[in-house]
C-alpha cells in the first residue's frame, strides 16, 4: 500500500518553540519590570559601569574570562556573534578586542569543526546526505578559496561552514589559519561599530539623541555596505572563473534576506 508523502509543515517546529518562548520571555518581563525604558537603562548603565571599571583593574584576567565566553559560544555557533562582539567592544580597547576576540573565534570554530569531526561525523553525513556531497566536491574543487568565499559570505550560517568543514578531508590548520584571516574584516567592522557607542550612562543621562555620532554613522555604513562589497567581489569572480557557491541548509533565501556581517 503506497503512503502518501508526510507534508511539510507551513512553520517548522524549532520556530514555533522560539516563538512560543519568546513571547513568554516579554509577558514575564512586562510583568516584572524589566522593559521600563529609563529604569531598564539605568540598570543596564550600572551594570556597564561595574563591568568597566574590572575590566581596567583585572584586564588580563577580564581578557582570559571574556575569551573563554566567546570560544564557547563560537563551538557552539551562537547565533548573536555580532551582539557579544559589539558590547565586548564597549568595555574593551579596540585594538586588543580585535586580537582576541578574533583568535577566540577561530578557536571555537575549530572546537565545531573538530567536534563534527570526530564525534557527530556518522551522524551527521546521513542527515545532511546531498548537502554535504556538494559542498565536499566544492572543496575538492575551489580548496582554499573555496573556504574563504564561505567565511566571507554574509548569508552563510557560521554552523554550517564548521560542520562541513568537519567532515571533509580539510587540514585542521588550514579550516585555523583561513578561518583567523577570513574573519577579521568582519570582526574588526563589528568591534568598530562597539567602540564607537556613547557609554550606556551618558545615554541614561542625555537620551538617545547621544547615541548618534558621525563616528557611529560611519561605522554602520561600513557595516551595512560590507556584505554587497563582498558580493560583487563574489559575482565577479564567478563570472571569471567559473567558481559557484553551494546551496547550504539554512541559507535559501538568506542572500536576499541578511544585511548584516558575522564573526564567522
């Protein structure tokens, strides 16, 4: 007896449990307080405030502590990078949150990347199938550049690219060493736009009109611009040589969809 194919549901499952726990989150908030605007705003000011001032008194130990956070979120390919990388960005100097946030993650990527390797690698061929096929004969293909356009690529999700990357033949040094150069465009853009937010305190005090320095416009220019640059760069490429990007799971649309750069 021949059955008919299950449909596919209009909303995944995964969505309507965010959903679901979303809305829960923002009624208990209401509920409790936690969305009055200026008092929320205080409290995120002191919150700040204390984090700063550890900061420059323990800041080798602040660095080890904030490191180990993002490598930890960067295995796990937590999906708000470019969030963590902008508060980092407010209690940090520049320079030095570029540094590490940049090598913690590649260190986390190389923890998923390895962990698909060695641990979920069975599993994880059999539920990707046809995927992973076609992003393995790319690699075979493209090597190197291959793993840079897709570190570059704004809609590719970072989860993806360390999985797969997992369960090719690729070098654990090579997925290390272009996954550090890759990111770092990205990484200092996100960092940037941190660096250049009003402290949360004098928000408190002078409103949102504060906010909105030129400095700060300049750098979501860039942040906005990036991934059409990167783009173009892309088609151009393409057009020259021939290359093409695979289809991944989860980014089908996305390319229209996503405007924003990750710590990827």
């Amino acid at each position: 007896m021949n059955q008919s194919p299950r449909k596919q549901p209009l909303v995944p499952a995964r969505v309507v449990i965010f959903l679901l726990l979303a809305t829960a989150l923002i009624v208990c908030g209401f509920k409790l307080g936690w969305f009055d605007g200026p008092a929320l705003l205080q409290k995120l000011a002191d919150i700040q405030d204390d984090i700063r001032k550890y900061v420059d008194a323990n800041l080798f130990t602040s660095v080890i502590i904030a490191s180990g956070i993002y490598i930890g979120l960067s295995t796990i390919a937590f999906p708000f990078s470019v969030l963590v990388s902008i508060c980092i960005a407010t209690v940090f100097p520049y320079y030095l949150a570029v540094l590490f946030v940049t090598i913690s993650a590649t260190i986390g990527a190389t923890c998923g990347m390895l962990l698909s390797r060695y641990l979920f690698r069975d599993m994880l061929r059999r539920w990707f199938g046809e995927r992973f096929k076609q992003f393995d004969e790319l690699w075979q293909r493209d090597g190197t550049w291959f793993l840079v356009s897709m570190r570059l690529a704004p809609y590719v999700p970072f989860f993806t690219i360390n999985v797969f990357s997992g369960l090719t033949n690729m070098k654990v040094r090579t997925f290390f060493w272009v996954t550090l150069i890759a990111i770092l465009p990205a990484t200092m853009v996100n960092l940037f736009v941190g660096s250049q937010l009003e402290p949360l305190r004098e928000i408190a005090d002078n409103g949102i009109p504060s906010l909105l320095t030129w400095e700060l416009v300049v750098a979501l220019s860039i942040l906005a611009v990036m991934p059409l640059v990167i783009r173009f760069v892309f088609l151009r490429r393409n057009s020259v040589s021939g290359f093409s990007q695979p289809q991944l799971p989860g980014d089908e649309g996305a390319a229209e969809e996503h405007g924003g750069c990750g710590n990827r």
